[in-house]
C-alpha cells in the first residue's frame, strides 16, 4: 500500500466512524457515545492488512476505480474490527495484543463504578455484540455507497454477504470443534476447514476478490485469486496456530498459555491426537490453572511428537504454493508482488526464516512489510 | 394486514430465507446449514406486527409500491429476529415464549451430544450472536434490493442504519441499567428511555416510517408518525414491563418471575424505588433463588405502593395520546384504523380492558387482532 493510499483509506475509515458517531441524531442515553467510541478505538492502530491487499490487486489488475477502491478497503476494515470485537466475547478474551478488548474494556469500567465483576463481564460482551453489528452494517453500507457502477456494487454486495455467511459457519465451528472428541483425523480436516472458512475468506479471498471485481477481472483471474487467498489465508491461520503456542508473548501480545488453557482444537492439536504424544498430552489441555511449567511440557510433547513440525510443514506449504499460483497463473507482476508482499507479512508474523519470493526491486515495498503484520 | 398482503409478506420472508441457505455455496463443514436452519425457525410463527404496520401505513397514504413494500416488510421481519436471537444472547434467555430460544436450543443439542453445559451454553451464545449477524445483513440487503427508486432506498438505508444504532444504545444502556443504583428518578427517566430506544424505534417508527416513505408522504406526515410510534412503543414497552411481572405465564409464554430474579431495572421497578415499598421490596430483587411465594410478595409491594397503577396509567396515557396525535395530525383513516389497531394489539398483549378507539366500521380488522400479540 503506498502512502497515499495509507492516507486515504485512514481518512475514509475516520469519516465513516464519524458518520457513525452522529448516525441516530441526539440521544437521551450516553450509550451510543460509549459503544460508538469504544468500537471507534477498537478500529485504530490496525495494520490495514486487508485495505492493502484490496488496493495492491486493484491497482496490480490496472483497476482504475481509486476511489471506489479506498471505499471499500475502508469498509473491510470495518467488517475486521466488528468480527474482532464479536470473537472476543465469543472467545471470552478480555485482553487482545496486549491491550484490554472491547468487551474487556468496558468491562474495566465498569468495574470502576463499583459493578460486580459477572455483570461488568456481561455489559462488556453486550456492547462486544452491538458494536459488531453496528460495524457489520457500516461496513455494508460503505459498499453500498461506494463511487462504482451498480452492478459491481451489487457484485461486491454478494461478495461482502456469502464470505459473512461462511465466516459465520467457520467461527461456529471453531467453538463447536472445542466441544466434541478432541482427536482424530476428522478433528484434523474440520481444524482446516475453520481456518480457510473463519479467517482466509474474509481476510485473504474478499479483499483480493473486491480488489479484482473493482478492476474488472476476468472470471480466470478472479479464480486464480480464490485460489491463492485460501491458500495463504489457510497457512496464515497455520502459523497463527503456532503463534498462540510457541509465540513470543512480547511480540504476539497474547499469552502463549491461552490456547492451552482453553483446549483449543487448533491443526497443531488436532495432529498431536494422531500421535504417540497424545495421552500425556491430552491431560494438559484446558486447563484453566495450568502454569508455565505445565505448558512448556504441553510444548515439549507437542515437537517432540512432531507436530510442531507438521504445521509448520503445512503451513509452509500452503504459502509457497500460493507464490506457485501465482506464478501458474501469469498474474501481473504488481500482483505478484503484492501477494509475496503478504506471505512475506505471513512469515514475519510467525517470526519463521524462509527465503521469500519478493522480488529485488520489491524493496521499498518490502521494507512495509517491516512495519507489522496482519493486525 | 390483508390475508393477500400476509402470504406476499410469508413468501417473501421464505424467499429471503432460501437465499441465504445457498449464500455461501458449498462449504465444507455443517455449522452454515445449522446456523441459518436455527435463524430460520427463529423467523417462523411471528405475528409479523412489523410487517403489518409497514404495510398498513404504506395502504393507508396512498403508497402504490407494493413489491417493494412488501420486500421491505420482510426485511424487517428479518431484522427482528435477529434483534431478539442477540438479546436472548445478551440477556442469557434460554426460552423465549415457551420453547428455547435459538441460543436455547442451540445449547440444549449440543447437550445431547455430550457438551458439558458451560460449553454448550457458549456454544449456542456464538450460534445467536451470529445468526443475528446474519439475519442483520440480509435484512439490510433485502431493503437494497427492493424495488423502490434509489433515492427512496438511500432513505430506507439511512433509516435502518439510525434505527440499528439507536437500538443498540436502547439495548446496551437496558444491561447498564441493571448494574447501576436501582433507585431514583433518574433511573425511571433512563428506564422510559430505554423504553423508547430498545423498543418503540425499531418496533413501531420503523415500520411506519419506511411504509411513509416508500408511499412518498410528506416530512408534516412522517414527523407524526415519529411522535405516534415512538408513544405506541414506550406504551407496549411498559405492558411489556407489567406482563413481565404480573403475566399469566401460560399466555405470555414466559416466566412472571424471570424479571424479577434478574432484578430488570424496569420502569416499575424504578417507580417502586421512589415509594415506601421499596425497603421491603428491594432484598426480593435480583436473587436466583426467588420462589413464587417471594415472588407474591414482591408483586403485592408494587400494587400496594401504587407503582402498577402508576405504570398502567403511564403505559395507558402513552397509547392514547397516539390516538390523539393521529386525529390532531388528520392523519387519512385507514392509518388511523392501522394505529388503533396496533394499539388495541397492545392492549390485548397486556390484557387489560380499556376501550378501545377502534371505530365500528373496523370490525373485521380487529378480529384480526384478536389473533395475535406483537411478537
């Protein structure tokens, strides 16, 4: 994303989120200010990973629809943060990246005015919900107004709404997976299903895909394009699996206990049940009181039986071959770019080596990619 | 409504429905089809009052925009449901009128597949947070779709948008309420607020607001609507209060006591803590354990203190002035036998005999509602 797309799509982030702070007219409560602010902060300091990607293949594609384009991309920005609130009540995260949640945020305050810890806790998953919805339907309406001609609005329209409906189904999964046996191979196929369905979709196949229906892409590209978005939206989760284990807390902001303590049936669990590891494993998985000490043996089991390696595997494997579509399918050179640009981003974030594909002259780009990693 | 406009209406919803079952395409993982199977069965069996009022005030001014009335009526019929399977989230309800909510059942399948209850619990919490978000954007989409001129779905939009952020400032400062000090005038004032905000918007103004303007009414015609809705709604919500507490649970479909145990900051309650009753009444308020002897007791504190009569008279005082406000602004008489029926719709909800303004000549629209409460 060049700067000046950086500074247009932040600006039109700001003039939706103050289009919303005045949207019901004068009001005899304070709540709206509240949930509006709060969402409000819940949008800033992102990286803008999807506005990017959005924007690189509209341009990449030789799209000219730059306004329609930082409209868009604003508005996937609105629909992340209204699915990062929304996950955190479902998840029951208070903290995220190191910082209080929406939910846990007001929660905080509410205890400072002297609230009881389970209602503070219900009051902050309340707003988690209606601040989502309110950026579900902001985001809705951004592309709905955006300076394109009809038909592409309604293309994006269809778009924005069947990735919400497979979101929705790949997030309920995910809590639905933590409930039932926690092994097995199909444990394993449904772990990955939740990652292409609950994070590669929308972050990875819509804004490529907007960015491509924007610049008038054939049917082939728009393929290839799905293609590639599932496969590095699938090894993204991959290495985000890893991440909440094996990551440094400092950098990821989260605890690398969480997703122990929970049990989550991640692709990294879901293989350790296939393996020798698993019923020394199994004991040490959610629970609420397990320590440092109890995760660095759940830690242990899980290289020594392989699995970390396996993940890591896969999730290599998902991103080298999306580089390998992308080269299969003679996209642009500007588009190559951008999605190594994004793999690049991947790796980084799983703070993993692996020599990128960014071409020499992609420098400057790649020294963005610097700057942090899909937020 | 006429039977003609109720299967247009039923069609429609159906439709919608169908559509979002195929939204996403194929997905590798069951949780869509349960998902929108739930939402579905949500939508089914309403009074469809909504609907009725839509069309109602769209007839009534002369509207000949039939399709996309009725598309817009289904919509809101759409958005209801997913306000109601977000506030079963939010306000923990298991059941709703007498069979599980969609987070109910959700929870209580799970349990038969051998969740424990924690977890099936939070299982059907993320299934109602998302299927409203579902059932949001189709809501939204539906009004984009129908087939009025642009200019009048801008305005439909813009209202949906207003309506949907108003409501969830209702819905939020509703559990805010419930945190805070349960006594003073400041609360009743929050508390008829709520009332508004929650209810009367997106119940009442919405629905004759959107058929107001999809019959291109004047802004005199539409300011009258506002005033006339927003009475209608605070007076349903504070029957609403009352049957929340002195109900016949086997019409209402709910328990007389859950509004009590959970010690819901309802107007009547707020009134209650400005009486002499409120010494003894307080310590009944909020407890799990409440039992039906307690719960007498609490109701005979409300009556005998004077904060039933003083609610009845309030909700009372709200319908009538709408039926004021609609002679005072001429409204045409077909919409005025709309409001009155709503509004003896209200009074049946809350079982209470007052007599009616219905004129005579509108007998078989009142046998109408003998069929039905808002729901």
């Amino acid at each position: 994303m060049t700067t000046a797309h950086q500074h247009a799509v932040e600006g039109e982030i700001q003039r939706l989120l103050s289009l919303g702070a005045t949207r019901p007219g004068a009001l005899p409560l304070p709540d709206h200010h509240d949930l509006w602010d709060a969402f409000s902060r819940a949008s800033d300091g992102g990286k803008r990973f999807r506005p990017s990607l959005l924007l690189s293949a509209h341009q990449a594609l030789g799209g000219t629809r730059e306004p329609a384009a930082v409209q868009v991309a604003a508005a996937l920005e609105l629909l992340h943060t209204a699915l990062v609130v929304q996950d955190d009540v479902i998840d029951g995260d208070q903290v995220r990246r190191g910082v209080p949640s929406l939910p846990g945020g007001i929660a905080a305050d509410a205890r400072r005015r002297g609230a009881g810890p389970a209602e503070a806790r219900r009051l902050g998953e309340a707003a988690g919900i209606l601040a989502g919805d309110l950026g579900l339907i902001a985001a809705m309406r951004a592309i709905a107004r955006c300076e394109a001609p009809a038909p592409v609005i309604e293309r994006l329209l269809d778009l924005f709404e069947s990735t919400l409906h497979a979101t929705a189904a790949g997030e309920l999964a995910d809590v639905r997976l933590q409930l039932g046996p926690a092994h097995g191979s199909v444990v394993l196929r449904e772990a990955l299903a939740v990652a292409e369905l609950k994070t590669a979709l929308y972050s990875f196949q819509l804004p490529l895909r907007a960015g491509a229906l924007l610049a008038d892409a054939s049917p082939e590209v728009l393929a290839a394009l799905d293609e590639i978005g599932s496969l590095l939206g699938i090894g993204f989760q991959l290495f985000d699996d890893l991440l909440g284990v094996f990551g440094d807390e400092r950098r990821t902001g989260k605890s690398a206990l969480g997703d122990l303590r929970e049990g989550k049936r991640t692709a990294l669990i879901a293989h350790a049940s296939t393996t020798d590891s698993w019923d020394a494993l199994q004991p040490l998985l959610g629970r609420e009181d397990l320590d440092e000490a109890g995760a660095r043996r759940a830690r242990d089991l899980l290289t020594s039986g392989g699995s970390r390696a396996w993940v890591e595997d896969l999730a290599r494997w998902h991103v080298t071959s999306a580089a390998e579509a992308a080269e299969r399918h003679e996209l642009p050179p500007g588009l190559a770019v951008a999605l190594d640009l994004a793999t690049a981003e991947i790796l980084r974030a799983a703070d993993l080596t692996l020599p990128t594909t960014v071409p020499a002259d992609a420098a400057p780009v790649r020294r963005r990619a610097e700057e942090g990693l899909p937020a």
